[in-house]
C-alpha cells in the first residue's frame, strides 16, 4: 500500500511538468544475450555491429516485452526480440523465438527457417495470443539495400513458441516503394480463426488487407493515405529532415453500429489530421476498391506540429495515444470528444528521455507503454554511445489522463459529441 502511494505521488509530479517516470528499461547501445563465444565471432565477422542497432517497436504479452530492431544497416544479428518486464534495466536482448531461427547474416541469400523474420517495425499481440508480424525481408536499408526473403506475415503462438502460419505476399499486393511499417488484428467473433489483418504501406501508400481464413490477401488504394506536403518537415534533437511517409500507423475501434465490423482510425505519419472508415469496405475486396474513398472521413486534426509515427488505443478509456516526434512526447484523444487541436493534448514530454518517440502500446491491462530511440540522430547525423539513446517507459492509463481533455467526458459532453461527429459507414 505504501508503495502505491508513494509511486502515485512521484507520478503526478512528472506529469504535472509532463514528464514521466524514470525509464524501465533503458540502454545507452543494444546488445543481445549471446551463447557461448558467439558475440566475439560475430564481432570479427560483421554479423554484430553494435552501434547500428536501433530498436523501433515495442508490445507487451505477460511477463515478455517485444522489441523490434529494424535492418536499417549492416550488422543487426535478430529483427524480432524480447525482454523480461521483470528484467533488470539494462538487460540484452533475447531473439524471438530462438537464436537459430532469428539470426540472419548481411551475406544471407534466403532464410532457413520460416520462423525467420529478417526485418520488422511494429508488431501487434491478438487476444488469441497470437504475436503478428509483417516482415519486410530486407537488410541495410539504409545504404545496400538487399532483398534476402520475399516480405511475409509471420504469426507466431505466444504460448508455445511456435510458428502458425507465415503468408508470403504477392507481387500484385506490392510496389518497388513499399515499406509495411505495423499491422493490426481484427478478431471476427468467436474462435481465432476468422481474423483479418491490415497493413499500412507507408512507402507506397496504400493499405494491404491480409484475411487468414481466406489465406489471401489484396491492396487498397486511397488518396487519404498519402502525406500532407505541409507536414513534411521535422526537426528532432536538433537534426531537420523532409519525410513523405504515407499512412503508418492504425487501430481498430468498436463501430458504433451494431455489427460485427469495426472502425479503422488511421493517419499518415507526415500529417497532422486523423482518418476513419469502417471494415466493412476493407474486409470485400471488390467493395475496397471501388468504395473505399467515399467511406473515409476526415475526423479532425491533432495541430500544429503534431505527426505520429505510431498509435494505440485504449478500450477500456476510449483513447487513442500517439507518438509526437516533433514535441518529444505522446498525446492522447477521447474518441467521446470532437476533435481539435485542445482534445489532443501532450500529456508526456520530454526534451531528452523522449527524443523521438517511436512506437506506443497499450497493454491488456491500460498501462501504457512507450519506446524512445532518437531516431533523426542515427539516419542523420550521429550518435553519442556514451550517453542512453533508448528507452522504454510505462505508466497506467488512467493515471496518465487524469485531468487532461482524455478523461471520460460527462453525459452531457459525450451526447453532444455523439450529435455533432459523423457516423460511422
């Protein structure tokens, strides 16, 4: 009792100067738990060079925390890792599901294993315990760009380790600019077996709709996932860029019709405005294409300054929580509320400990979780690995929104917001 207190008290200090708690994990550079000598030989060989290793996603299931590590550029040994919740702070990196089948070379022609997942961003876990993930199969992004596996849905049985199912995407889904940067997991009654996927493609933007009951999967073209020109510039701890990324990140939220399809609420990363449209035109593939640009609508947007790479939502809030790159921390929306830039507030920030936010999950417990990595300083300009570069950092959701605009709203105010939004298609 004393102890909840005690981090009660702490915690509403930070957040009044929107901060948050000191870091549960953090790392000045990745390293991973190697066997044996191993680290040594894949230091001589090139397999590990450890300041080309940036951790980009995060998700939580049980006492195991997923930790993405993208192939930006040479040298990253696993994409796909996980670490202890109950760990010590600066604990390696564990490869998922096991060194063998994780492990990939630069030199690589193919994989070995199905369960290999060469490179990936943002992972999802379904209520079947189900780890999704969508491999890019590409290596050194950044320079030699090398393709070793066809890029694939990787689904993964979190109770056993073991590998379900590994889709390996057509042709005709993709394009040359395709980069697949999350993938979110809709769950269509009971049973685990009639499941959807969808898959934003930011690089070429476009939405990749994945239905496992079908094994097949189809492309969705729409002029809201393209980027917002005047969103385009950045300037993250001190480095400025230009991005054109199209649409990265979405959620799925109850629709509020009765029917077993819910709404997509997603966003460009280089935009500050927010997008819905309901799965019942993602999920037919004929009605995707030929309807799916008079079903989106346009909710609002989130202000100036405000482009997220990633987002989640929180069931039990009715919250959606975004990444904020140019402000160095996360905001947060009640979907009960209209959406403006004062609904919309940085509930967390930080100038340092929050340089860069790049990925933020909700548990199924509301506790929110969000993973730094200063991203902007390690495509383009440099790093200081005397210094900690990553953190990850986690907080209740309740606690985070107490007495911002994210709190439930009265009847009064969500009436009025139910009359004054639009409907859902």
């Amino acid at each position: 009792m004393k102890a909840a207190v005690i981090f009660s008290v702490f915690l509403s200090v930070f957040h009044n100067t929107q901060g948050l708690l000191p870091p549960r994990f953090q790392w000045k550079i990745l390293d991973y738990a190697w066997e044996g000598h191993a680290r040594e030989a894949a230091l001589v060989s090139g397999a590990y060079i450890p300041e080309n290793n940036m951790p980009t996603g995060i998700t939580r299931w049980k006492n195991k925390l997923f930790i993405t590590v993208p192939r930006w550029k040479k040298g990253v040994p696993s994409s796909l890792n996980y670490i202890y919740v109950n760990g010590s702070q600066t604990q390696p990196l564990n490869p998922y599901p096991s060194w063998s089948e994780a492990f990939v070379s630069d030199k690589s022609c193919c994989i070995s294993s199905n369960s290999t997942v060469v490179s990936t961003f943002r992972i999802h876990v379904d209520k079947c315990d189900r780890l999704w993930v969508v491999d890019n199969g590409v290596a050194d992004m950044t320079k030699a760009l090398k393709q070793i596996a066809a890029p694939a849905i990787v689904v993964f049985d979190l109770n056993n380790n073991r590998l379900i199912h590994r889709y390996v995407l057509e042709d005709e889904v993709l394009r040359d600019s395709s980069v697949l940067t999350s993938i979110v997991v809709d769950i269509i009654g009971k049973g685990c077996d009639n499941t959807y996927a969808y898959i934003p493609d930011m690089g070429s933007n476009a939405l990749i709709v994945y239905s496992l009951g079908g094994n097949e999967a189809w492309r969705v073209k729409n002029h809201y996932f393209h980027f917002d020109p005047h969103s385009g510039v950045y300037n993250v701890g001190g480095v400025k860029f230009y991005w054109s990324d199209g649409v990265s990140s979405a959620v799925l939220v109850p629709s509020r019709k009765t029917s077993s399809y819910r709404d997509l609420y997603f966003h460009p990363t280089s935009s500050t405005k927010q997008f819905r449209m309901s799965t019942r035109l993602l999920r037919d593939e004929s009605s995707a294409t030929e309807n799916s640009f008079i079903g989106v609508q346009v909710l609002g947007d989130r202000g100036p300054l405000s482009q997220a790479t990633a987002c989640d939502y929180d069931h039990s809030n009715n919250v959606i929580f975004y990444t904020q790159l140019s402000r160095n921390g996360v905001s947060c929306w009640n979907l009960d509320r209209q959406m403006t830039a004062g609904n919309v507030p940085l509930v967390v920030s930080d100038c340092t400990i929050l340089e860069f936010p790049s990925d933020v999950k909700i548990d199924k417990d509301s506790n929110l979780w969000i993973l730094s990595n200063r991203q902007s300083r390690f495509l383009y300009g440099s790093m200081d690995f005397n210094q900690i570069n990553f953190r990850v950092l986690t907080a209740p959701v309740g606690t985070i929104i107490k007495g911002t605009a994210c709190e439930r709203p009265s009847a009064v105010e969500k009436a009025l917001s139910f009359i004054i939004r639009p409907k859902s298609q």
